[in-house]
C-alpha cells in the first residue's frame, strides 16, 4: 500500500511517467475531499454502469408492447410503472441511458476538439484570422442553441444521428470563445516568449504550449455543458425530432407521456427525474474538476 | 540621533510572544513563532526574506490574518487597550481610525471605479462625522500633505489615471486622513521606482518627526530600512534573529556583534564600494529556529 | 579570430503605436563583454531587450548579431546564438511541463540527437541535482525555478545570453546565488551578456560597461568603475547614483 502512494507523492520522480501519474493522482486527492464532486462523479459512474449493464439490469424488454397492461401504476412488477404502450418505464429509462451516453460523447468527441483548435488558433494568431473566425462564431452566437438545432434537424430530416449533428454544430462556439479568451492570456506570458526564442513554429506553440493549458478549462466547460447537452437532445425527442420511436429517449418519452401528465403522472416523471439528476451529475462533476483543474 | 522612545512614556504597541498559525491539511503552517517587541514614536524596520514571516506580523497586528489562520500571543495591548480580549467590533473600529496599513501595490488597493478623492473622503467620513464638503475640504488638504502638487486635481482622477508614485501617496493619504496613531507600512516602496522611492520614504519620516506616529516599515530591503529607520528586527522563518538600532547595521566595527543571520544578508548583497569577484552566499543553520 | 561585435545596435527606434518608446538608440557590445543597461520603468530597458529576442517586432534601424544584420522575423540559426532569461521566474516557467519537459522542448525544435547527455549536463551547470528533473514548477522555489530558466537558455549552447531583471524577483540571498552563477557561466563558456536591470549594485558587479537610460533614450554610457568612483558625467545618472543609495534625511526633497 505504502509502495504505490510513495511512487506517487515523492518530491523526485525518476521519470516522466512517474511525474504525470504523480501530479493526477495529487489531483485526485483535492477531488476527494470535496463531496459534491463525489456525488456527481457516483451519478456519473452509475450512468455508464447502466447503460454498460442495461440488459441485467432491465427486468422487461424495453421494446415489448403489452396492451392489456397499459398505464400501470408503479409496483413491484413495473417499478416506474407502464406507459400507454404497456411498455415497462423502468427498463426504458435503463435502456435510454445507452441513447443518452452516445449523443454526449458524439457531440463531446465532435464539438471540444472544434472548439478547442478554433478558438487556440484565432487567439495566438490575431489579426484577420482572429477576426474571420470570430465573426463566424458570432452568428452561431447569435441563435438560441436549441432554436438552430431544431432548424437543422429540420434540414436534415429527424433522428437520432442528424440530432447530434445539428446539436455539434450549434454546441462549438462558446468553446470557441472560451479557448480563445484562454489563449489571449496566455500567449503574454513569458513561457510562450521563451518557446518563440528557442525557434518553435507557431503551429507547434498553438499545439504543444498553449492547447494543454486551455484543456481544463474547455474539459470544465465540457462536464457543465453535458447538462445542456442532454436537455437539447431532450428537447428535441420532446418535439419528436430527436430519437424516433420506439427508441427509449428520455426527453421522447416525456413527450409520449405529456398526454397522461394529471391522470398517469409516472409516465413523464421518470424519465423527467432521470434527466434532472443526470444533469446535475455532470453539473457538480465539472465544478468539482474546475476547482481541481484550474489551480495553477 | 534623536531618542527613540522617551521612558515616562507609554508605548504605543506591545506585543509578547507572538504567533501566527495556518492550520492546513498536511498540518500546522507556523508563519510567526514567538515575536515580541515595543514600538515607540519611531521608525521601526521589519526586515527579512519571503516566508520570514515579517508581513504575517503586520497583519497579525491589525487582525487581518485570513483563514485558515490564527493569531495567538500572550500579549497584545494598543496603549493599554488589549487587542486580545477586545470584541471585533471595537477592535474593527481601531483598524483604520488608530492603527492603518499601505500595502505595497496601491493598483490592487484602490477602487478602480471611484475618483481617488471620494475615497480618501469616504475613508475619512467613515470614522468621522463630517458633511460631505467637510470631507472634501479634509482630503484635498490631505491630499497637499503628502506632496501632490494639483490636489484639487488628483481629487478628481481615477486610479488608472496616476502613476504609482501618485498611487502610493493616494493610498498614504487616505491611510492617514484618520491621523492614525501607528502606521504600518508594508513594502510600501518595492513596486516603485529609486527617485520616487525616496519621496515616499520623505512623507513617512515627516509624519514620524512632525506628528509623533509610530511607523513599522516592512522590507526585503536592508539598505533601504539600515537607511530610513531608528530600530530593526531582523526576521528569519518567523522569529527575530535579532533587534538593535540601525545604525549599527552598517557599522563595520560593530560586526562582531551581529547575528550570523544579519550578516549573512549583508554579505551577499553587491556593494558598489567594495566590489568583489564572487558574491557571498547564505548558509542557514537550524539551530536559529530551534 | 572574428573582430565583429556580438551585438551592434544603430539607431534603433521602437513604436507602440503612438507610444515612441525607445528612441534613436545606439550601441555595440564586444564577445566576451557583459554589458549592462539601467532606467526606471518606462525608460524603454526592457523593450530593448525584446527587441534584440525578436520578440517584439515594431522596430526600425539596424540589428546586427555577431557581423550579421537581423530581419524581424529571426531564423532558427539566431536562436542557436541568442537566447533570453527572463525576470519573473513564476511566469516564464509554463505550468503543465516538468523541468525535464522545459530543457528538451528546444533541443527537439532544432532536431538535437544527445538530448538525454544535454539535459544531464544542462541541468548540473545550473547546480540543479538530477533528482529534480521531472519536478513541475510549482514543485520549485523561486530561485530553483530561476536556474531552469538559465538551464534551458543554455541547453542550445548559444553565445550571447540576454538577462531581464534576471534576481529582481528573488530574495537578496538567492540573488546571490544566481548572479554567482551567471559570472561564472559566463567565464566557462565565454558568454556575452545584456543585463537590464533597475539596481546599480547588481549592474556594476556584472558588467564591464553600462548604459542609463531615460524616457526612451540613451543617457548616458559609462564604465563600471565611473559608476563605482562615482563619476557619471549627466545629471541624470547621479541623480540615479544617489537615490540608489539609500535615504537621507537632507538629499530627499522632492524636486520641484
């Protein structure tokens, strides 16, 4: 036990992996102590625990209709109770959480790296490039993210795949903006003086000296916008442009139940729960990593 | 020399076996450990390298430590007055009224959406009762004292309008509208030029000489406190090495008395009268702080 | 042998928009000479500084390095010859790169195949034990993060250091330290220096000869024994001698 903590704490790593590990693993002991960060790190963790496991977790298939049990309050057979297709609402929550998963991480995988790359590039540059690519990230700006999402899915036909995508295209910008208020900062400081002086390119600048620095902030950023991230694609399953049925979305599954919401209040609550804390797990995920992250 | 302190009189600060403490998670931070001394009517110098601790007493002082810190001492009395025993708010009200501190960079101590005279004014009016052209009348007048040459003026400007020079006499005006009776000036020159230095070094001995204030004047600075002050403490990791008048600093005679410590720090500094191929360096020895 | 100067400046002129910071300066430093350049802020020390790094491109008049005339944009043979330490060691030391990080970005930008041996060495020149290699800034002290940035000047091995306020930051003691360091780095490697510095005491011990500089202009250049006798021939320069000294209680009237 003692071994592996003195490999991580000691003042004099011998090599560079032994820095790398050292300094996570200080970061981790600042993450611990602060018990909301733990929280929204369990509701994450749980998150990709069902969806990893929803096929033992799930005690109905997600998919079966059964009439005769249709609008069935919770009990000890249909948890959350049955919707007006008498599907079980307990395992379509478990199952959208897969649905879930993947557009965060599509959208995440597609928009930080954009983001990221835009912004770095157009705050060390300056000049035309910084006003180009500012401008364009304006009109994005300019749009309520789910206004234009909805216009693009409308473009590009409803689903899931286009609903990503149009959520990627409108999620960037503030990114962006982010990296790039970053890079403005930190291309004064001496340390990118001292790498301009040993003859590295810009490219290599923007990639190697200022990018590391701006991924705390953007991977912050990132964990408090996978909240909005959700309720977008929500909100798109809500109007019906999002997953298309019988996919268990969750923001569809409210839709479906907005109908029942005074007689079978069960069939937009659960899923609406389930949204509600997922966000907030990613809420309290990001503000705990900005605290750890963000300490220079 | 002039005295220091006249005997019948009461001093203005004591201060027995101060400490100053952060109580952090990998365990107690000992800032301050044992300090003691008097301050007369005098320039009293504070010196010593970061981490010696020489800020925290200042700050102790005025109960500005901030968590998670705390300030023990077995004694801690403002002419006669215990600070220790003292409710905060009586203890709030001396801050500022009796006993003011200037920092060292008047940029992050002054508000930079008020005029620099509302502020003086404002400092004033908080601890007097004043109209509010009373309280101008007051702070132009103040503003004259510390030598600024358009105080009607100035009175009028932002703080990212004047130099750092103005600043700092900005901010020693509006410290001293109150007439404190002790002022502790903390590195109140280091972020300023030599030649503006030494105009700021001008207005703290007048307030001394001609208004019997006791000043503590904290420094990195050796030169500059053996140059300026009566008395010095020579700090190191949170203790006084050692006390003595100032010019003995820069006595060669006097050498021998000297701490190692003290004369650690003056040797290492260069010296334009005695150039030398090697400068000396520092060994510290742990039996100091024992 | 070559008898070029390592550094010739002639007529150099630095605008900041309608800020005129340095004007018409001029001088030329010998190979082997530590030259130093004093002035209170705003007198346009520092900007020379940059300018000569190439860090700063608004300029217009002549740079010459070792016999050869300097475009704005530098090529990669000039940074092999010049490099910089800068003043504030917490600044110019990047946040989320080790020591060992630091000293091989350079040697891997011009494609160096003995890092390993260079890095060792570098860091033993500066006095920096091995056990601190793969250390983050943070992880240092002040003056510890002081002699990485000389390590990682040097670690191209280039023959003219150009030092900004390189102890202003640091305490009196590690001052010491640090400017031992430098003299003798400079003696070993036969070195050509530009000091900035606001301190005197510190430009006459390294410096053979020096520049006051005021408002943007060259005052006055001197030698380091006019300095020490006391002898500067402006107004300026004793005015700088005095205040430098220390306060006196009859010199410190504020002119009027």
């Amino acid at each position: 036990m003692t071994t592996w903590t003195d490999y991580l704490t000691t003042d004099s790593p011998t090599s560079r992996r032994q820095a790398r590990l050292g300094q996570l693993y200080r970061q981790w002991l600042a993450f611990k102590r602060n018990p909301l960060a733990i929280a929204g790190l369990v509701i994450v963790v749980a998150l990709l625990l069902i969806a990893a496991f929803a096929p033992l977790i799930a005690p109905h298939n997600p998919l079966a209709q059964n009439l005769d049990k249709r609008l069935l309050p919770p009990s000890a057979v249909n948890f959350f109770g049955t919707d007006s297709l008498g599907r079980d609402i307990f395992s379509r929550i478990v199952y959208g959480a897969r649905v879930t998963l993947v557009i965060v991480l599509l959208v995440v995988i597609s928009v930080g790296p954009v983001g990221l790359l835009i912004g770095a590039t157009s705050g060390y540059l300056g000049g035309w490039v910084d006003r180009l690519l500012m401008r364009i990230t304006d009109v994005f700006l300019a749009f309520p993210r789910l206004v234009l999402a909805l216009a693009f899915v409308a473009a590009l036909g409803p689903g899931l795949e286009n609903a990503v995508i149009a959520i990627a295209i409108t999620a960037w910008p503030p990114y962006a903006r982010v990296a790039r208020a970053e890079t403005l900062i930190i291309r004064q400081q001496d340390y990118i003086a001292a790498v301009r002086l040993q003859g590295a390119s810009q490219w290599r600048i923007v990639w190697k000296h200022v990018v590391p620095l701006c991924l705390p902030s953007l991977i912050v950023r990132t964990t408090l916008d996978m909240a909005g991230i959700i309720l977008t694609a929500a909100g798109l399953g809500f109007l019906g442009l999002g997953a298309q049925p019988p996919i268990p979305e969750w923001g569809a599954m409210i839709s479906a139940g907005r109908e029942q919401i005074f007689d079978q209040w069960w069939v937009a609550t659960f899923p609406g729960l389930a949204i509600c804390v997922v966000a907030l797990g990613f809420n309290l995920l990001g503000d705990g990593l900005r605290d750890v992250m963000d300490q220079r | 020399m002039r005295a220091l302190t006249t005997p019948t009189e009461q001093p203005l600060l004591e201060l027995d076996n101060l400490r100053v403490n952060f109580h952090t998670p990998t365990g107690i931070v000992r800032a301050v450990r044992g300090l003691s001394f008097t301050l007369g009517r005098e320039r009293l110098g504070i010196v010593g390298e970061s981490g010696s601790g020489k800020s925290m007493t200042g700050r102790a002082i005025l109960d500005l430590i901030p968590y998670p810190g705390e300030v023990l001492a077995d004694r801690l009395v403002y002419r006669g007055q215990d600070l220790l025993t003292m409710d905060k708010r009586t203890r709030r009200k001396l801050r500022g009224r009796h006993i003011s501190m200037v920092m060292q960079d008047p940029k992050f101590s002054l508000n930079p959406v008020q005029t620099v005279g509302e502020q003086i004014a404002e400092a004033y009016r908080v601890h007097h009762k004043a109209s509010a052209r009373e309280a101008r009348e007051r702070s132009i007048a103040m503003l004259e004292a510390v030598q600024i040459r358009e105080p009607g003026r100035v009175y009028e400007l932002y703080p990212h309008e004047v130099s750092g020079g103005m600043g700092q006499r900005v901010m020693i005006a509006m410290m001293l509208i109150a007439e404190p009776d002790i002022l502790i000036a903390d590195e109140p020159t280091s972020a300023l030029d030599v030649t503006v230095q030494l105009q700021i070094l001008k207005i703290l001995d007048d307030l001394v000489t001609e208004r019997g204030m006791g000043l503590i004047f904290i420094s990195h600075d050796l030169h500059l406190v053996q140059s300026f002050c009566d008395r010095v403490i020579v700090m190191y990791g949170g203790k006084a090495m050692e006390t003595l008048p100032a010019a003995e600093l820069a006595d060669e005679a006097a050498r021998s008395q000297r701490h190692p410590y003290t004369l650690g720090l003056l040797g290492c500094l260069p010296d334009l009268d005695h150039p030398k191929a090697k400068l000396a360096t520092l060994t510290r020895d742990p039996a100091w702080l024992a | 042998m070559t008898t070029q100067p390592a550094i010739a400046l002639d007529k150099l002129n630095v605008s900041f928009g309608d800020a005129h910071v340095v004007k018409d300066l001029s001088f030329t430093v010998q190979p082997g000479e530590s030259y130093g350049i004093v002035g209170e802020s705003g007198s346009g020390k520092s900007t020379v500084l940059r300018v000569l790094a190439g860090l700063n491109r608004d300029w217009s008049g002549e740079i010459a390095i070792l016999g050869k005339a300097q475009p704005k944009i530098r090529d990669k043979a000039f940074h092999r010859q010049v490099q910089m330490v800068f003043q504030d060691p917490y600044g110019s030391l990047h946040p989320k790169k080790t020591v060992d990080d630091a000293l091989a970005e350079p040697l891997t930008i011009h494609g160096i195949r003995d890092a390993e041996a260079r890095i060792g060495r570098a860091m033993a020149d500066v006095g920096l034990p091995p056990s601190f290699r793969f250390r983050y800034p943070h992880q240092l002290s002040g003056g510890q993060r002081q002699r990485v940035a000389i390590a990682r000047a040097l670690v191209l091995e280039p023959t003219i250091l150009l030092l900004d306020e390189p102890t202003s930051a640091l305490d009196v003691s590690i001052q010491a330290e640090v400017l031992n360091l430098l003299q003798a780095l400079r003696q070993e490697r036969k070195l050509t220096y530009i000091l900035v510095s606001h301190d005197l005491a510190v430009v006459a011990h390294m410096c053979e000869r020096l520049l006051v500089m005021q408002f943007g202009r060259g005052v006055e250049e001197m030698t380091a024994a006019t300095l020490a006798a006391r002898a500067p021939q402006t107004a300026y320069a004793q005015q700088l001698l005095t205040a430098s000294e220390g306060f006196k209680r009859q010199v410190a009237t504020i002119p009027a």
